[in-house]
C-alpha cells in the first residue's frame, strides 16, 4: 500500500468557521509533512512531524494549527482563515532517516475561504 | 532566494521524441535530487531521484543526469508519450537536520503531442 489519503477533497469554509483537513498513510512512514499549494506554483513546505513530533514549522501564521495523533494520521486544524489561504494543502509522508528523501503526496485538498 | 529554478516553464514535444527538462541549484550541500510529476488537481508523484554521488540514474523511459560542477540536473524522458504530459517539478533534498525540506523548482508544463 503506497497511498496517501486526504479528507476532505473539497472544502469551502467562510473566514469565521473553524474546520480540520485529515491525512493518513499505512507505509510506516514516521515522517508526514503539510504543504500549500498555489495556482502555477511548487509545493511550499509548512510542517514536517518526525516521529509525531512537530519537527520544522516554516514560520506558519497560528490559524493553521497541525496535529499528528499517531503515526499514520496528520491533522491540519484551521481557523480564521483568509481568502489568501484558499489553495491546495497536499499531504505527504516519507521513511525518516538518511536516504533519498522520497515524498509519497496525497491528492490534496481543494480549501476555498470565503 | 530560489536555490532550484527550473527555467523553462514549458516545453512542446512531438510523441516518440525525447523531452528533456532541467533543472538548476545553487546549493552544493544538497543530498538528493528527486523529480515529480503532477496532474491537475492531482498530488504529486515521485518519478526518480539521483544522489549527489552519482551522475546518472535510468528508470525505464526516465533518466536523470547530474552535473555537479554545474549544479544542473535533467531529467530525459525516451520516448516520450502523450501520457507524460504534466507538470514536471525537480525537487532537492539537503539531509542533514533539514531532511525532509524538500525545496521544490517552479516546474515545467510538458506537453506531449501525438
């Protein structure tokens, strides 16, 4: 199994609500990562967990708060989001370690702030 | 600062050809070097990596060539498919306590016709 899910696909949330983007991986990786995609842009790194420990934080505004629960999920908690924020969040995971770093992404969760 | 830049933002060929997209960095302490490719409103997939040892890694129709006096990598795609057409991004990998901080290019559209 080399599947990364995301939950939702869709979201459209307006600036007051508060909602959780949802990640799991069964390959053992131990460690997930966020990233924010724009349109006609590369991935942008936001968290990395190593280990269920929130490991790099890339200075994230606070209304993005991450979880990892376990070693197969990620949580990504959002609140008081801006119209800025509505992009791609991709989920990914890797083995931890020294090695080539390979990222297996999920399909990404569509978010719209309105 | 963007340490990999890939400056082509598009790239036309014909099926059957090769497609070649490259890839700048201007960091030297980079471990890895991976290559993605990305549909619409897909997540990215994991294509192929090269270490920063090596000069040459092939994976069937894909191969990555690494110059490292030069820092430019590519990625030659032979024969190319209508299938191949995607987004390509060129990912770098620096190990070390940022393993796992993969800064990504600013990807190349290729589009392959039949």
């Amino acid at each position: 199994d080399t599947e990364v899910t995301q939950t939702p696909k869709h979201l459209v949330m307006g600036m007051t609500n508060k909602k959780s983007l949802k990640c799991e991986q069964h390959m053992g990786h131990r460690a997930m990562y966020w990233y924010k995609q724009k349109a006609k842009k590369p991935p942008e790194l936001m968290f990395v967990y190593s280990y269920e420990k929130l490991s790099i934080n890339e200075s994230v505004p606070s209304r993005f708060s991450p979880e990892c629960p376990n070693s197969s999920l990620l949580n990504l908690h959002l609140h008081a989001l801006q119209p800025e924020d509505s992009a791609l969040y991709l989920c990914a995971s890797s083995h931890r370690g020294r090695g080539k770093g390979e990222q297996y992404f999920g399909p990404g969760t569509r978010l719209t702030v309105t | 600062d963007q340490q990999v830049k890939q400056n082509s933002p598009s790239l036309s060929v014909q099926e059957g050809r090769i497609s070649i997209l490259n890839c700048d960095y201007t960091n030297s302490m980079f471990d890895y070097f991976l290559w993605y490719k990305k549909y619409p409103a897909e997540g990215p997939t994991f294509l192929i990596s090269i270490s920063s040892i090596k000069d040459k890694n092939e994976d069937g129709r894909f191969t990555v060539f690494l110059n490292k006096s030069a820092k430019h990598l590519s990625l030659h795609i032979v024969p190319s498919q209508p299938g191949d057409s995607a987004v390509y991004f060129c990912a770098a990998n620096p190990g070390g306590t940022s393993y796992g901080k993969l800064t990504f290019g600013q990807g190349t559209i290729l589009t392959v016709h039949p």
